[in-house]
C-alpha cells in the first residue's frame, strides 16, 4: 500500500520487505507472521495460489486485469518467502 503523505513510499501489509532482482523481472518477498481466520498459518505457498488462481483466465476475475499483464509466475523459496516473475 501506498504512504498517503509520502506516495512514492511503499507499506507492506502482508510483507515484511521485498527486493527487486537487478534485471527488475522479479521481486522477492519476505512475508509477515499472519494466519487465515481459522489460526492456520497462512504461507508463501497460500500467497502463490492465490495469484495464480487470480491470473487464471476461467472462470474470469475482473479484478486480475491488472496485474495479468504483468505477471508470470510466482516461486516459493521458503514458508516465509515468495518470488514473483514479471
């Protein structure tokens, strides 16, 4: 999300940090401490899934317009980390 009195600054609601690869085509995130409503832990393989599911075309996701153009594929590096390919 977006600093409302500093724009250009970035807050992660569900990461901790992130970083671009050199060739900016991927961004690797660590994820917070966080647990779906039934106290399961949620982890980078839930956080894939779900974009994968929201990129795919069927049934249709009004909504994944967005970021369907920009996105590849996601990767999990650990329970706590994500990669995701432009």
């Amino acid at each position: 999300m977006w600093n409302h009195t500093n724009p250009s600054e970035l807050i992660g609601d569900l990461a901790t940090s992130w970083e671009w690869a050199a060739d900016g085509m991927s961004v690797t995130f660590t994820l917070a401490e966080a647990n779906w409503s039934d106290g399961a832990a949620l982890n980078a393989d839930d956080v894939k899934f779900s974009l994968d599911r929201m990129v795919d075309p069927v049934p249709p996701k009004p909504r994944a317009g967005s970021i369907r153009p920009y996105y590849k594929s996601s990767e999990v590096v650990d329970d706590r980390t994500v990669k995701i390919n432009t």
